[in-house]
C-alpha cells in the first residue's frame, strides 16, 4: 500500500511539474496573451476528444493565471476564442 501511495505522488508530482514548465514557456513565449494560448489549446483538445490532454492545458491555464498577475483574462475574449477555435474546426456546440 505504501509503494501505490509513493507512486501515485511521483505521479502527482511528475504532472504539477509539466503544468508548471508548460505554463512558464507560454508566459515566456506569448507574455499577455499566454492565458488565451492555453484555453485555446485546451479548446482544441477538447475538440479533438483528448480527455487528458484538454484537463491539462486547462490546469496550465490556471497556473499561468496564478503565477503572472499582469495576463490578461477577458471572458468576452475567451468566449471569441472558443468560438473562432469550434468554427476552426467545423464543430459548433
């Protein structure tokens, strides 16, 4: 039991560390705008049907809102985004 409990923390750890690292390249590579960035790539994930892959970048979104207090969060802007990305790719919900 002791080995499945360490395990699942190396996992937990392993996962908290690609949020972290993907939001910091985002927030490097995109500044302002690295918020949108990962919303619009958890949109195409979701889009596309990867589970794993949209609950990560929705969680690097939060992280890039929590580690820079100057990105911008607009929801009029994220409902655009959401909506150019379902157009993008022919799925309308």
């Amino acid at each position: 039991m002791l080995e499945a409990i360490k395990r699942w923390r190396r996992q937990r750890r392993a996962r908290r560390n690609r949020w972290r690292e993907d939001a910091l390249y985002l927030l490097a590579a995109e500044d302002a705008g690295a918020y949108y960035e990962a919303q619009r790539r958890a949109t195409r994930s979701r889009l596309g049907g990867d589970r794993e892959e949209f609950f990560h970048w929705v969680k690097v979104a939060a992280e890039v809102a929590r580690l820079s207090p100057t990105v911008a969060m607009d929801l009029a802007v994220l409902r655009d985004l959401v909506a150019a990305e379902e157009q993008r790719s022919g799925q309308r919900k």
